[in-house]
C-alpha cells in the first residue's frame, strides 16, 4: 500500500517536471482536450439537466411545507455550484474518460507501443501522461460550470411548469444567493477532481501488465480509484471551504 | 542457400561483457559476453524463453542489466542519464516482434512521430518527402494513408522496420522480424534487412529462431544456450557440432 503510494507521489513528480518543460505537446493537448471535453459533452448535458428537474421536483414539498418554495432558485443554484456540479461531472468523466485514458494506455503497454516510443527516443510520458492529466485538469473545470448552467435550465424548466417563474426571476434569484467563495470553491475542487482522474488513470494504464487481463483491470482500477477518492476528496474539501463560511 | 558474406569493418559498435538478469528466482542471462562490429549482420539464435529479446531490451535501455556491462557506440548503456539515453536511441534503431505500431494512427503519421519530435527544424514538405521516400524503401507507399489494422503481418513488419530506418540509426536491432509470417513474406522481409544494411550501411542485431532468416541474413551467428553464447561463428560453423542442445534446431528447421 505505502509502495503504491510512493510510486503514485513519484508518478506525480514527474508529471510536474515533464508537463512544464520544453518541448510541449501542443497539438496532443489540444486533441486531448477536445476528446475528453467535448466528446463528454452530450452524456454530461444529460445527467445535468435530468438532476437539475429531478433536485427541484424533490425538494418541492420539503419548501411547501414551509410556504419557501420561493426559495428554491437559490436552493437549486447553491446545491447545484456546490456539490452537485462538481460531483456529477467528476464521477462521470470518472466512469468515462478514467476508463478510456486506462484501457487506451494498457493497452499501449502491452503491445508495446509504449516501448516503441521510447526507443524512438521519444518520451511517451510526456507525450501521453502530461498531455492527458492537463487535458483532466483543465476540461473537467469547464464541464463542471457547464454542468450547473444545464442543471439550472432543469431547474427552470421544473419551476416554470410548476409555479410559472419567468427565466429571469429564476436566474435572478439564483445567482444572487451565490457568492464568490461558492465560485472558487467549486473551480478549486474541480481543478483537484479533474488531475485525479488524469493521474489515476494515466498511472493504472501506463504501469499496467499481464497482458488483456491488464488492459481490464487497469480500466477498472481507473473508475473505482478515481472515484473513491474523488469522494474523499469532496469531504476534505467540505470541511476545508467550510471554515471559510463561518 | 548460400550463407552471406560482406565486408565488415572490425570497429566494434556493440560490446557486451558478464552480463547477468534475471526475473525473480529464474536467471535468464548468466554471463553474456558479445560484440558487434560495424556493417555486420549478427544473428541471435536461441529457444524460447532463453533471453533473446530481453538481450536486445538492454541494450536500447529498455531494461537494465543486473551484473555487467553493455558498451553501445562507446557508451555504456545503464551509467548515461535519460537525456543521453534519448540522444543514443536515435542511433539504435529496434523492429518490434509484434511490429508495435501506434494504432491509432495511418501508416504516415506513425512514420512522422519519431521524426517531428527528433528533428523539429523539418518543414513539412520536408517530412513528407522522408516519409515518402522510407515508405518506398520497404516498398510500400501506396498504404500511406492507411491504419495499421488495415495491414497484413508482413505489411506490418515493413512499416515497422520504415519506422524506425527513419531516423536513419546505426544500429539496427530486430525482434523475431519473421515470427507469425508465411515463407514467402519471410524470404522478403530476409532481402529487406539484407537491403537495409547494404542501403543504410547498418550494423544489425537480429533475434530469430528461424533457421532460414539466420542463413539468409546473418555474417555471423551466435547461439544462447543456457543463458550465455556458447556457439558463435558462421552458420556452418555453429552447426558443425554434435550438441544435442543445437542439433535438433538444425533437423527441425531443415530435415523436418
């Protein structure tokens, strides 16, 4: 467990020193981008509008109760920035491009196109880690802001069916009750939750062995890592912006 | 057949002395001493699992040596830092068995990786012209733009071998370039290592346990028994022998 852990320290070492150091890989990061972020967009858009309805029809009756279902704009948009965003996005692009960045590098490994690389004296960390990991750590934040803004068209949606706010009302209310600690909060997490998912995965595919069944398990290892410790990540964050609100 | 023979300058390009690895309890090489001079083609010849290619991995750097030393260009291998390393991989070329070509990439872009990222002051017109012009070496321009899963096994070996001939190395290093292939795809990949020293003027390791590919290509032959080169001469030479550890490789190959 220690050992994994050293090596995981030391695999993040060594992201910092080759990810900063001429030559960059530009045009890898820029493809990387794109496959991580936009090819996430359509199931992303999904899951964030179906959460967006699904939040405010449940918390509907909890607020009737107290005659507050005025307050549930604001509900929505702080649940939603804070936690839900973040989460969502990051447990999803845990399932799939932690999969994909595992699977893609095993499978590297095994045929020995990583070796290849390397004895074309090329280094294929850079060329697939660092690239990988900054494509993580930049998209995820962005897909995380996207999330919530396709969260509260949910929201809308649900509340204007329902009570017959107007769109403007609703973001209104919304934005008004977040504060610029939410905005930082949320941009730090998913900053944190996006190099989690490129280094888990980067590390469970580029140092994966025996053959198809590597292949399998560093995929696997990828998602379950990621995201368990995306959830310990989220407590420790909880805590941490908590001390800033009181 | 005819065993081979060229002009081999006696400079030595590869020196390998004592040396020892093993994985775990089982001790692949006990002691390997070898050299390869320049312009020479050495063959590799040995059973399975005796360390053919785990020889060849050590000295591009790909695995480092327990014991021993491996000397290439002067340079011994496990005592350079990684930026050297890089620098002298550029001169040693290595065909993979499996050919290990980057599939998610045409045949011309798994030409460019290595050379765009090698010599960065290239135009394009310029990159283009070298792919072109390695593709056609190996006889196979008109797969350009083609994926490797489109590529037959022998295809594969060639585009391999273009691959990497295209950082123009002075050393070439081939894993089992005629595993998995029929004969007549072996007989032609056997001209393409012989044109590829005579062309580029390299000095050739090649790892085989295909008799014919060894007559065919190798100045020299050299057979790992048991962890070390124990034979080492002509083909007719380390064939000469009653070693029941070599002979049965001779009759499977040539009687059977």
């Amino acid at each position: 467990m220690f050992i994994t852990l050293s090596d995981v320290f030391q695999f993040m070492g060594r992201f910092f020193k080759e990810a900063f150091m001429p030559p960059y890989e530009g045009r890898e990061l820029l493809k990387q981008c794109y496959d991580i972020g936009y090819k996430s967009l359509a199931l992303i858009s999904l899951t964030g509008f179906i959460t967006g309805i699904v939040f405010t029809k449940q918390s509907r009756p909890s607020l009737a109760e107290f005659g507050a279902t005025s307050w549930l704009p604001s509900l929505v948009g702080i649940a939603l920035l804070r936690t839900l965003a973040p989460l969502l996005t990051s447990l999803i692009a845990a399932g799939k491009v932690g999969s994909s960045i595992g699977a893609e590098l095993g499978s590297m490994r095994v045929t020995e196109q990583i070796d290849a690389m390397e004895v074309s004296a090329t280094n294929p960390f850079k060329f697939l880690v660092s690239t990988r990991v900054m494509a993580c750590t930049i998209t995820i934040p962005i897909l995380t802001f996207y999330t919530a803004l396709v969260g509260m068209l949910g929201a809308l949606l649900n509340v204007a069916m329902s009570e017959g706010t107007s769109a403007r009302l609703f973001f209104q209310a919304s934005l008004e009750s977040i504060t610029f600690l939410d905005i930082t909060a949320s941009t730090i997490k998913a900053v944190l939750f996006g190099f989690t998912i490129g280094v888990v995965g980067c590390y469970q595919g580029y140092y994966s062995s025996k053959g198809t069944e590597g292949v399998g398990k560093a995929a696997n290892s990828s998602v379950v890592i990621g995201m368990f410790l995306i959830f310990i990540e989220e407590v420790v964050s909880v805590q941490f912006f908590g001390l800033f609100r009181t | 057949m005819v065993s081979k023979t060229t002009d081999i300058d006696r400079e030595k390009v590869i020196e390998i002395k004592g040396l020892h690895k093993s994985f775990g309890d089982y001790q692949v090489l006990r002691g390997v001493d070898l050299d390869l001079y320049k312009r020479e083609n050495l063959v590799v010849l040995g059973k399975s699992g005796t360390g053919k290619s785990v020889l060849i991995k050590i000295i591009v750097g790909l695995l480092t040596p327990d014991a021993g030393e491996v000397k290439v260009l002067g340079r011994i291998v496990d005592q350079i830092s990684y930026r050297e390393l890089l620098e002298l991989r550029l001169k040693v070329g290595f065909s993979f068995q499996n050919s290990a070509l980057y599939d998610s990439m045409t045949v011309r872009e798994n030409l460019e990786f290595p050379l765009v990222r090698n010599q960065r002051r290239l135009t394009r017109g310029e990159v283009n012209s070298a792919v072109e012009e390695m593709l056609d070496a190996v006889g196979l321009l008109q797969t350009i733009n083609q994926m490797p899963s489109e590529l037959s096994g022998g295809q594969r070996k060639r585009i391999g071998i273009a691959r990497t001939l295209i950082l123009r190395p002075e050393i070439m290093l081939y894993d089992e370039p005629t595993a998995g292939l029929d004969p007549i795809t072996c007989l032609e990949i056997n001209s393409l290592i012989n044109e590829v020293q005579e062309r580029f003027h390299t000095s050739s390791i090649i790892i085989t346990h295909d008799l014919t590919c060894a007559k065919a290509v190798g100045d020299r032959v050299a057979m790992l028994l048991d962890g070390r080169f124990e034979r080492q001469g002509t083909f007719e030479e380390v064939f000469a022998t009653d070693d029941q550890r070599v002979k049965p490789f001779y009759d499977y190959n040539f009687i059977q």
